[in-house]
C-alpha cells in the first residue's frame, strides 16, 4: 500500500479512502470487494515501525531480488550514479526564531505530557511571549534583547525541569532546546549569558549545527553560488543498459553536509550484499578521486568511471612557473630532483617519511637553506620566507592517476561517460514527478523511507510500461512533415542517431 501511495503521490487520508472505494486498489491487494479497509493513521504507525534500523532498505532488497529472478536486472552490467538535494519539512528560521520556537515547542510538549512540571515557572509574562508559535518579520524590534531574554527563558526552562523532573524520561523537544541552548549560547567569565558569533565563542559547523527543533537531523548546505537549503541528499543509482528498462539499485540519503564521495563506500556494499555490482559505475567529478577508483578496483572490481581531478597546485592552473609535474620523482632512492633552471642541474632532495592526510600523500619538504641560494627560485614559490612543499601520490596511485588522465582523453571513454548525463532525467523524476524534492516526514529516517518507496514505486513504473514479450515494440509514429517528405520521395534519417553530412 504504501508503495502505491508514493506511485500516486497520495496523501495517507487519500490512499486509505483509495482502498475502500477503488477496484483496482483491492485488485492489487488481493481484497475482497466489501472490505472495509483501514484507518489512515495505520499507515504512519507502519512508517515508525520501518524506519528503525535498516528495515527500508530490506524492502528494496526484496524487489530487487524479485527482479533480478525474473532477469530484468543483473550483476556487472554498467550503471550510473547522480545525487541531488532534498529539503527538510522545516520552515527556514532566524536564530531568534530557531530559540523562540524551541521554547515554544518544549512549552507545548510539557503541557501535555506533564503539566504540573509548568507551576511555579509559566507566568503572565511567559504567556504573552510564547502564547503561540512564532512569527516573526523580516526586520524585528529590539533583536538582540528578545535573543538574550529568549535564552534566559530557555535557560530558566531546562533548570526548572531539571530540579523538579528528576528521573523522568522527556521527549524529543526538551533534548532538542537543550543543545540549541549548547550550540548558541555561552556563559563568559562573569556568568553572563551570550550568544555565539563567529567572533565571539564560536558558532557549530554546519555539520552539527541544528536549525529545526522540530528536526534535528536536517542541516544547511551549499552548493556553488545558487543552491542553498536545510536538510539532506538523495544518491540515485540505476541500471543504464540499452537492452532493457534502467532499474533503480540503489537510494542512499545523506545529512546535506556530506560529499558525494563519502556515499560512494556505502553503494558499492549495499549493491554487493544485493549481487547488483556493476563492471563500470559511471559518476561525477564530486565522486571520483584516486584513492576511490583504487578501492573499488580492490575492494569489488568495480571500474568507477568519472572525471579525475587534476593539478590543483597554483603554478598548474596558472601554466606559469614549476609544478608538481616538472619534479623528478625518484621512488627506489627515495628523492626528488628539482627542475633544472637554465644551464643548470639542482642537487637532489631526499623524501621524508609518508604523511597522512585526507588523501593519502607524500610531501617533499625542503629546508630554507636548500631553497634560498636557488637562482630560479621565484619560478617554484612565490613566498620570501619558506620553501617549497611539493605533494604527490603513492606510486601505484601516481600510475594510476597518469592512466586514466590518458584515457580520459580518448574517444572511448567519453563516449561511455556521456551515457552518464541520462541520470538527470532520473533525478527530474524523482525530484518533481513524485515529489522527492520536499520530505514528507521529519527526520532523516522516514525521510529515506520516503526515498526508498520511491525508488520501488519508479521501478514499477518504468517496467509497467514494458511491452508483452511476444509483442513487437511499435515505433513511433512520423510527425506531419515527416508524411510530407515522404509523400514527395525526400528522403530523410530514419533514426535520430544518425548523422546527416
């Protein structure tokens, strides 16, 4: 049932009204004709059922399976991967707002769980600042007063609940404003409370940083100069063969702080534990760096296939000066030679010890007294004080790297990357055809249970539309100045893959 109610964008009053008076509904549920169906709150409960541990991902398990039986899809075949942001079910808020609303929201839930907690604390003044949820304008009086008069409350709240709800378990909204309260405030030396600037105390990373009381599992993000939004990212992962119905493997949901490469790990073992890893697995460039195309070689014979960054060094965008390239890279002896100046050959350095980093890199350190007497040395560095650091791969990763920077460049290979682009329209049919770009639920749970519906109810989608199996497909028919051309014998292409002179 609930697969079809994200087929049909259905609200939960709407499919349980669905399956009391629609034939086809009863049909597909095996249903006697006077059932009488279920309530609709059913289907809620059924979603906090699911969204505990990875009970979601067993139900995509479960058709993949089905479908992999009945050979629509099958292991090592080529398939491609795209992600795209989901916003949460929050409204965007001020911090005045953020702390204005989760004094309200705890206010609202110790009145009706435990009333009594609220005697000696709500006053005529309380009730006049959080009589109802909060609404603020764009430019508010006095901002910096109600902030700190907010946190004074807010404080006051949580010390209150502390001494007389000793022993008592509280719910979601208590939690959520004490580590707002954390996350925005500050006692300073004298005791005072403040709240956090960038300059003064120190505001969270946008990785931990809450923005909801009502979800604190949604965080703000950035993409690029444009894309700003609270809340996660969706990973898609299909099938792109050209002989059958491109099938959904894969949805993965992230917080909106996470890289799309920090995902790629996770699809590579679910795909594995589900016997659906491709031989190639087409992905941007937010998903490809050296160390991930060795460890899918490694870990599961996958060749991921996107493209690698290159040269990052100031002197390798600028095409001015030395870069890492122009280094002679002496792994056996353990040295690095600089580039000769004119007429010259530069002594050779030796490499230090292997040093980690995000990736794992080996940097040649030289010392100011080898640097300093270097008559080319404005070419290699532009700092007066130091020396030059210079940065590269492992050997098998540096082979690695120079290999599919050659390939890159072939016809080939990017006549199978462009297969890539068609992830996009998946991503528009997910995004705006059934209604993945705005979550449904709160929480990074349900919301990937929203996700993972999706992904089934697309799959049916996509295969009800195959043609019987003794039916031959029927093409499509000619446009009007297409029977023109033809009545007058003007010959025209036949297919649009064809190349007209």
């Amino acid at each position: 049932m609930s697969v079809l109610q994200f087929l049909l964008n259905l609200s939960d009053r709407q499919a349980a009204e669905a399956v009391r008076c629609r034939f086809d509904f009863k049909y597909a549920l095996a249903l006697e004709l006077d059932d009488p169906g279920f309530h609709h709150s059913v289907l809620s409960d059924f979603r906090e059922r699911l969204a505990e541990g990875d009970r979601a991902d067993r139900h995509l398990d479960l058709a993949l399976a089905r479908l992999k039986d009945a050979g629509l899809v099958r292991e090592r075949t080529t398939q491609r991967t795209d992600s795209t942001h989901v916003l949460a079910a929050v409204r965007d808020l001020t911090l005045l707002e953020l702390i204005t609303e989760a004094v309200w929201a705890a206010l609202e839930e110790l009145a009706g769980t435990a009333p009594h907690l609220l005697d000696g604390l709500v006053d005529e003044e309380w009730g006049r600042r959080y009589d109802r949820p909060v609404r603020l304008g764009k430019n508010p009086t006095r901002p910096k007063t109600r902030i700190n008069t907010t946190g004074e409350d807010a404080c006051r709240l949580l010390e209150h609940v502390r001494q007389h709800g000793a022993g008592r378990a509280f719910g979601p909204q208590i939690e959520a404003l004490r580590e707002i309260m954390v996350q925005n405030y500050y006692r300073d030396a004298a005791g005072r409370l403040r709240w956090r600037t960038a300059e003064d105390g120190g505001l969270p990373p946008s990785s931990s940083a809450i923005v909801s009381p009502y979800d604190v599992t949604a965080r703000y993000a950035r993409r690029g100069q444009t894309t700003r939004w609270k809340g996660f990212v969706a990973h898609l992962t299909e099938t792109c063969t050209r002989d059958g119905v491109n099938v959904i493997t894969d949805v993965a949901t992230t917080a909106a702080t996470t890289y799309d490469a920090q995902a790629l790990p996770g699809i590579h073992t679910r795909l594995g534990r589900r016997g659906l890893l491709p031989a190639e697995h087409l992905v941007d460039g937010g998903s490809t760096s050296l160390v991930h195309v060795e460890r899918a070689a490694r870990q599961h014979r996958v060749t991921l296939t996107g493209p690698l960054p290159g040269n990052s060094t100031r002197q390798h965008r600028r095409n001015e000066g030395f870069g890492r390239d122009d280094f002679l890279i002496d792994f056996d002896r353990r040295q690095v030679t600089c580039p000769p100046g004119p007429g010259q050959q530069q002594p050779a350095r030796p490499l230090p010890d292997l040093l980690t980093h995000a990736a794992p890199l080996i940097v040649a350190k030289v010392t100011k007294s080898q640097c300093q007497p270097c008559s080319v040395r404005a070419r290699c560095t532009a700092s007066r004080d130091s020396a030059r650091d210079v940065g590269f791969p492992p050997r098998e990763l540096l082979d690695l790297q120079v290999r599919v920077h050659t390939e890159q460049q072939t016809p080939d290979w990017q006549a199978r990357y462009a297969v890539r682009s068609g992830v996009e329209g998946t991503v528009n049919e997910f995004a705006h055809g059934h209604g993945m770009r705005r979550c449904r639920y709160r929480g990074q749970p349900k919301a990937h249970l929203q996700h993972m519906f999706t992904a089934i109810a697309v799959n049916i989608e996509r295969l009800s539309g195959l043609p019987p199996t003794d039916e031959v497909p029927r093409s499509r028919p000619p446009t009007a100045f297409q029977n023109f051309l033809d009545q007058h014998g003007i010959p025209r292409l036949k297919s649009w893959r064809a190349t007209s002179s």
